[in-house]
C-alpha cells in the first residue's frame, strides 16, 4: 500500500510471502535441541501457513480479475478447500495404506504412491479448491503409519516413499522456481529492493511481538529464540510471485522483485539469528551444543 498500490494488491503480497517455508523449517528443526512441543508448532505452523498463503493468493488472484472481493466469500473459499482436502486425504490415504503393504515387495512401489498423490492433486483441483491441502493430508496419512498400524492393527511397511526420489525432486523444484524468480529480479528499481527488505524486517518485528507474547509458559528461552528467528520465505512466495505476470494483474512485474529480496533478507534473519542461538544453553545439556551432531 505504500507503493500507491489498491488495497487488494497489498494484500495479496502480503499474502504470499505471509507464511514461512516448510521446506527450510522442516529440514532446520530437525537439527535443533528445541522441545519437541516447540518443533511440532514449527512444523504444523510452516505447513499450514504454507496452504493458506496459495488458497488466500488465488482468491484473491481472482477478485483483482473479476473486480470483487467480499470477506464472506474468503471465507466460503477457505471452508471448502478444508473440507475437500480432508476428505480426499483423509478417505485416500488411510485405504491407500493398506493397499500400499500388500505391495511392499514389488519393485519401485512408491511410484504407485506418488501417482496416487498427483490424482488426489488432480481431483482437488478439479473441484476447484487446494490440491496442496489434500497432499499435505495425504503425506500426514503416510507420515503417521506407526499410529495407524496401532490403530487398525494393519502392519505398514517401513518405507512407503524413497527419500533419494523424494529429495530429487524437491531439489528440482526449489531449484527452477528459486531460479526463475532471480532472473526476473533485478536492481534497477531501488525501491522495489528497499521495500522488500523493509517488508521482511517488519514480519520479523512482528514475529518477535507475537513470539513473546504467545510462548509465555512451558518454553525454554531456546524455544522462543528459535521461534522468533524462524521466519524463512521459500518455494510457495517463489511460486505465487510468478503468477501475476502469467494472469496479467496489476503491477505484475513488481511482484518477483520485491518478493525475491523478502525472502533473501529472511533467510538472511534466521541465518543469523540461530547462530545468536547457539550461545543460549539448551533446557538439558547436551553433547554438540544445540545443533545435533
């Protein structure tokens, strides 16, 4: 908005880059002596926020297109793309489980897994609401087998998903998207570069407020240290900053500059700031200080 911008391309910017990277704090909070209370918030936090930045993004992608935009259809929208989402992970992924160990010994079985979660995709998308959503169901049906097994005495197998293919591609996909966004970015609009890294400096104030506000009880000082440093930016702003270009919106072309520089300057934050956190003991002295071995 301080760009002279309508109120509703604010916040769709605000929008996108709103929700951390799941991808960069999954990986990071594994490697901390954080509670383990602390790293579930972390985890669940990056991926819902991860969600709602697309659902929110492509509401309002469409209301600056067709010119309308209420509350109650914000809402409408994010209902629904809960309700399909759970009931697609949900009535999927428990049956695929069972299908999926009976298979545990043909080879190349997680391919069968994959396209299944590419059809669940498809089928959200074609309702017209998150695809994204019904995965992350989906993967936590898949992630939480041990429970399941308990549940409904069925014996899963160990590994359901190759993590060589897994990391493949998640590195060919942060890899073109991170890419992409750079070439689009550039310095020879100066301020786009000073509002981005502004931008990226007032989310980090806030998260600080709220950190200190919010983690009063049953968290060590490490826990809020941590948890007011994480605030990484990724591979769902990198995306989004490049539909406004494809959809022709209004000062489309700003988008990926000012979003490229956010998520540089937030990774630059949590970069320094958990290594400010290594001088703060962990609750239990462990060996390595708080980053594991």
């Amino acid at each position: 908005y301080g760009l002279g911008w309508e109120w509703i391309d604010s916040i769709l910017l605000g929008s996108i880059v709103g929700g951390s990277s799941s991808i960069i704090v999954f990986g990071l909070v594994k490697k901390l002596h954080i509670s383990e209370e602390a790293k579930s918030m972390l985890n669940f936090e990056s991926a819902l926020t991860d969600i709602f930045a697309v659902i929110v993004a492509f509401v309002l992608f469409e209301a600056i297109l067709s010119g309308e935009f209420s509350l109650d259809l914000l809402g409408v929208t994010i209902g629904k793309a809960v309700m399909v989402g759970l009931v697609l992970g949900f009535g999927v992924g428990i049956p695929w489980m069972f299908i999926i160990s009976k298979l545990k010994n043909a080879q190349h079985s997680y391919m069968l897994t994959i396209g299944m979660l590419f059809m669940l995709f498809f089928l959200a998308t074609s309702f017209g609401e998150s695809g994204a959503l019904t995965a992350l169901v989906f993967g936590l049906m898949l992630g939480k087998k041990n429970y399941f097994t308990r549940v409904l005495k069925i014996k899963f197998p160990e590994d359901l998903i190759d993590d060589s293919l897994h990391n493949q591609v998640t590195f060919l996909v942060r890899a073109f998207f991170f890419v992409f966004v750079g070439l689009l970015a550039s310095f020879a609009q100066i301020e786009y570069v000073i509002f981005g890294v502004i931008a990226a400096i007032a989310i980090y104030i806030g998260r600080i407020i709220i950190t200190k506000t919010v983690l009063v009880r049953g968290f060590s000082k490490l826990d809020v240290k941590v948890t007011s440093v994480m605030i990484p930016r990724g591979l769902a702003a990198a995306v989004l900053a490049t539909f406004p270009l494809s959809m022709g919106l209004p000062n489309a072309d700003a988008y990926p500059q000012i979003i490229f520089f956010v998520v540089i300057t937030t990774v630059i934050i949590t970069t320094i700031g958990l290594g400010g956190a290594k001088k703060i003991p962990p609750p239990e002295s462990q060996s390595g200080g708080y980053v594991k071995e």
